[in-house]
C-alpha cells in the first residue's frame, strides 16, 4: 500500500491583469504524478516559482486540483470533503509543516494547547493520558514539559518549528509534508531538525514528501527526489543517482548553483561578467 | 502545566499584574488614568442603589442649593439631590451604549467572520450588503424607529446598534481577511478542524485587540447619540435621571442655576473623551503592529 499516489496533478491559477478584467491562465503545476511508499522519502526540488508549494497546498488539500487525482492511504482526496468525519480523518492521513515558524503557530496559543486541541480533534484519550502524550510528543521533538505552557513568541525559530513537528505528529499520520520546513532556520539548528527527523521517520514509519530548493538538505533526508521545473517534473530517481550523476540540464544547472569552492555564479547564470556589470 | 516553582495561588497576581502590565504598555498612562476614571463612573452606576438617595425624591425646601452636606453638589429646581441623579443617571447613560455596541458587536463580528472566512461570492455579497447600511444615518433611524414603536431606550438602543454594525463588520471583516491566510490557520484546516471551531478558537481571538478598539471607539459615539436622543424627548422620558434628560433643561438655565445642566454635560465629555482616547490608543498600537 502506497502511502501518497498522485496521477496527472495539474494546476491552472487564472491571474487577473492590471486593468483588473484582463485575465490569462497560468500553469502552475503540469502533469506531475509520484509515488511515495510508506515510510519512504520523497524530495521535490526545483528553483523559485517552479510549483513545490502548489503541490504542497494540493496534497493538503488547501488548494484543489484542476485536473489528476491524489490517494492518501489509497483513499482519494481530489474532490473537497464532505463531512467533517471524512476531514478528521484526512487530517490523520496528512499532516503539513510550513517554512515559516513565526507565523505557523497560533500566537495566542500555548504550544501544550496547540497540542491538546490536535488530540482532542483525533483521539479518545481522557485528560491524563492526553497530557501524558503531550509530554511524550514534545520530547520526541526535543523539547521538555517547560515548553509546553511557552507561547510560540518565547520560542526560537528551531523551537518552533519542533513545535509545529510535534503538532504534525501527534494525529500520527501516514505522511507529513514538509514544505521548506527548515529553510528558515540557521545552518546549526537545520541540521538538528533534520536529523531529527529522519530519527522521526525510522521510529514511526512516517513517509515524507520534502521540499527544498537546498539541495544539500534534500540528500540528507530523502530516498527518491523529483526535479521540477516551471511545473513539469524534469528529471526523477533515487535521490544520489539524481544528484550525483544528473541527466537534465537543468538539474546540472541546479546543482552547479550551489556554491562550493572555486563556484562561478557567472557560469550558472549564463552570462558573461561585462553582461552582468552593466 | 507549572512545572516552575511558582505556586499556583501567588501565580494569580502574577498573571492579573501582568496583564496591566500589557495594558499600560499599549494605552500608555493617560489611557490608565482614562480607564480608572470610566471603572469609577461605572462601579457608581452599578452601586448607584447602595451609595444614592432616591434621584427623585423632592427636597421642597432646598430647590437650587448650593453644595451641602446632604446634597453634595446641590438640588435642581424640584429640591431633588444633583449628585444622586448624577450617579442614577449614568446607569441609563452607560447601559444604552452597552446595549448598542454589544448587538452590534454580537452581529457584526460572526457576519464578519462568515465573510471572511468563505470570501469569494459570499464575501462580496456581505460586503455590499454593508455597504447599503453605511448609507443609513444612525439618528434619523432611530427617529424613524421611535415613530413607529415609540420612545424608549430599546428602540432607540436596537435603531442606533442595526447603524453601529456594518462598522464594527467591516474593521473585523478586514481583519480575519488578514489573519486567514496565515499558515497556522492552514495548519488547522489541514488537522481537520471545523471552520466554525477555526473561527472561534484562532481566528477571532487574534483579531480582538482590533475589535476592542473599533468598540471603544464606537462606545462614545453611542453614548452622545443616545444622550441626543434623550434630549431630543425620544429616548429616556423624564422624570427618570439620564443625563441626556438633564442636559435638556431650560428651566435651569432661565433660571441662572446652570449647574444642573453643566454637570451632566461634563460627564458626556469626559467619558467619551476617556473612552475615545482608549479606543484611539488601541486603534494606532494595532496599526503599529500591524506594519
Ligand atoms: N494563488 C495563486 N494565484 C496565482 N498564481 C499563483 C498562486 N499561487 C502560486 N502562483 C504561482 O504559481 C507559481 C508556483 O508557485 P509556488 O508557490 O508553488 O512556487 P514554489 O516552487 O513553492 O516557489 P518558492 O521556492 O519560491 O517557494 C508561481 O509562479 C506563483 O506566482
Ligand atoms: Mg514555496
């Protein structure tokens, strides 16, 4: 059993022009279809604008497809749900983690309720066993009982973004998607959320669809990666074949956009200095 | 969940003093001095049984009389003691503007949220819908409503709060606009959280600071309509004590005792003024933050 299949995922936003009436259609996301078995790690990278949050916000269902289907489970979420029985439980199929940690948390809300209120919604558990498990998902994340009465503007942004982890997991879902989830975080505190959760995904067999434009990041924590561009999927494969050996141009022009030693950026723009200067 | 030292019983104090602490911060003193003041006049309002005479009792003897022990601010030309129909009447005073902000209030807030939160055609139908009600002036409407259903505080009160709501709407419209699109409202969604539950739990609990400002602010305005109103004849009818009933007194001023008049006048303004000045503060740290 599949943990995500998406066939055909397409996106068309229609975008209104300056005059207000003026409208065009523009492709987001073209045909993009992956598998991701349970357990495994699916990284999706690709430059600026090239659709990773789209399929992110589809796959939550806080965008609908214009065309294709996704099975969560086996069980299809292309159409709007229908009851709140059926949204419940899309919540504990999927669970998303944003970029940003300063606005993914309520403000108002203690990071021990931000949790309570999650257990509330999907499991049967009384007031002890859910404070037992609140201190149980905050130490798998590595926080401690302090932080649980801590409001998110008391936490840093590695903090957070462990506490909006912990929320992900504690519906224990199938699959979590992590859209730029540590992007914002510095180098040090990236590496910690990162190992953290491919400790994460080894305990609980949790699968992760991973977006990143680090590319870095994407070999660290993924088995299979998807290159997109412009919204059509470039190149695919096990994440080591794709960056070490890649057959696309584009994912070669990726890669030589990371900078390393003796790195031209000249070079991977295309352009030649004097071009660039003027 | 303290697992600190702290006791929970010396962590009320704590909590309490923290929050004045915020208040102080955003209002700044002049707004703490304006807020004292209005918990004053309306902890008289609420004790005016206990701490009043009778406003209506007549003192025959004693009519215009200066400041006495008995009457401490004097008697108006029916001998009746100022001071006592000052404190009765801060209760009608206070408790129409409560009545109208709070309907509106009640109204607006889940008509703004509706919008904010579907958006698209519903959103734009609410939007023109208030939009239609801006064009109703408050007063004429409560004029129309004493017309028909004659005079009274609840007329007048439910004319002035159908006027008051498209405004308080629209400010709580434009917020949840502003919050809805916020990741963590999104983190709901994608938990399965009810939009109702999204609503009422995150939504607008992150938006209060703006809708407590929009009601200050539209607290005072209230309370002047509702004074003219009274003054008018439409809304309290003597004898009972209002200060809008109080300013509307010829008499007094004919007769060169315009004490009677001044006193309650000083009250309209200094409340509002008082509640004006918190709402503003309010109104400009939200902005502040905001940007
Ligand atoms: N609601 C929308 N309406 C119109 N266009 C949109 C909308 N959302 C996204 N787009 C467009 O779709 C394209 C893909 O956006 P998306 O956010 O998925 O890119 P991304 O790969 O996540 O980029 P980034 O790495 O910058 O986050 C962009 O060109 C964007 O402008
Ligand atoms: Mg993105």
């Amino acid at each position: 059993m599949s943990a995500v299949v998406a066939e055909s995922l397409c996106k068309t936003f229609r975008v209104r022009g300056e005059a207000g009436r003026v409208h065009h259609e523009f492709v987001a996301v073209d045909d993009v279809s992956f598998t991701v078995a349970r357990g495994a790690s699916l990284g999706i990278v690709g430059e600026s604008g090239s659709g990773k949050t789209t399929i992110a916000r589809m796959l939550s269902g806080l965008e609908r497809a214009s065309s294709g289907t996704i099975a969560v489970a086996d069980r299809d979420r292309s159409t709007p749900v229908r009851s709140s029985g059926e949204r419940r439980r899309r919540g504990r199929e999927l669970q998303i983690v944003f970029q940003d940690p300063y606005t993914s948390l309520d403000p108002r809300q203690s990071v021990g309720a931000c949790l309570e209120e999650v257990l509330r919604l999907h499991t049967q558990l009384d007031r002890a066993g859910r404070r037992s498990r609140i201190l149980e998902l905050l130490d798998s994340v590595g926080l401690d009982e302090r932080h649980a009465s801590s409001l998110p503007r008391a936490l840093s942004g590695g903090q957070r973004q462990r506490a909006a982890i912990a929320r992900a997991l504690a519906a224990e879902p199938i699959v979590i998607v992590l859209d730029e989830a540590v992007s914002a975080l510095d180098v040090s505190v990236q590496a910690q959320v990162l190992n953290l959760l491919g400790e994460l995904r080894a305990r609980t067999g949790v699968a992760y669809v991973f977006i990143s434009h680090n590319l870095a990041v994407i070999r660290q924590v993924t088995d299979e990666a998807l290159v997109l561009r412009r919204g059509r999927v470039v190149e695919r494969g096990p994440t080591e074949t794709v960056l070490d050996a890649p057959a696309h141009e584009y994912t070669q022009r990726l890669l030589a956009s990371v900078p390393v030693p003796g790195w031209d950026p000249h070079a991977v723009c295309g352009r030649a200095p004097a071009e660039r200067a003027r | 969940m303290s697992a600190t030292a702290i006791s929970p019983v010396a962590a009320v104090p704590t909590v309490r003093r923290r929050r004045v602490a915020r208040l102080h911060a955003r209002i700044g003193t002049a707004g703490m001095v304006a807020v004292a003041f209005l918990a004053v006049v309306a902890l008289a309002a609420i004790l005016a049984p206990l701490i009043a005479p009778n406003p209506n009792a007549e003192d025959l003897l004693n009519i215009t009389a200066g400041p006495s022990l008995g009457h401490p601010l004097g008697t108006d030309e029916l001998g009746r003691n100022l001071l006592s129909r000052l404190i009765w009447g801060a209760r009608t005073s206070l408790l129409g503007p409560l009545i109208v902000i709070g309907a509106a209030t009640g109204v607006a807030v889940p008509v703004a949220a509706v919008a904010g939160w579907r958006g698209g055609a519903v959103d734009l139908a609410i939007s023109r819908l208030l939009d239609l009600m801006f064009a109703f002036p408050g007063l004429l409407l409560a004029i129309l409503v004493v017309a028909l259903y004659g005079t009274g505080l609840v007329p007048c009160s439910i004319a002035l709060a159908i006027s008051y709501m498209p405004w308080i709407a629209r400010v709580a419209r434009s917020g949840i606009v502003r919050e809805r699109h916020k990741p963590y409202i999104a983190a709901a969604e994608v938990q399965g959280v009810s939009g109702f539950a999204i609503c009422v739990r995150h939504l607008i609990p992150n938006i209060s600071s703006i809708i407590w400002s929009q009601v200050t602010i539209s607290f005072g305005y209230a309370l002047v309509d509702l004074a003219a109103l009274s003054f008018l004849g439409l809304n309290i009818q003597p004898p009972t004590s209002d200060w809008g009933v109080m300013v509307n007194n010829e008499n007094a001023l004919l007769d060169g005792h315009p004490v009677e008049v001044l006193y309650p006048c000083l009250l309209i303004v200094l409340c509002v003024t008082a509640v004006t000045y918190v709402g503003n503060r309010l109104a400009s740290e939200e902005e502040r933050r905001a940007r």
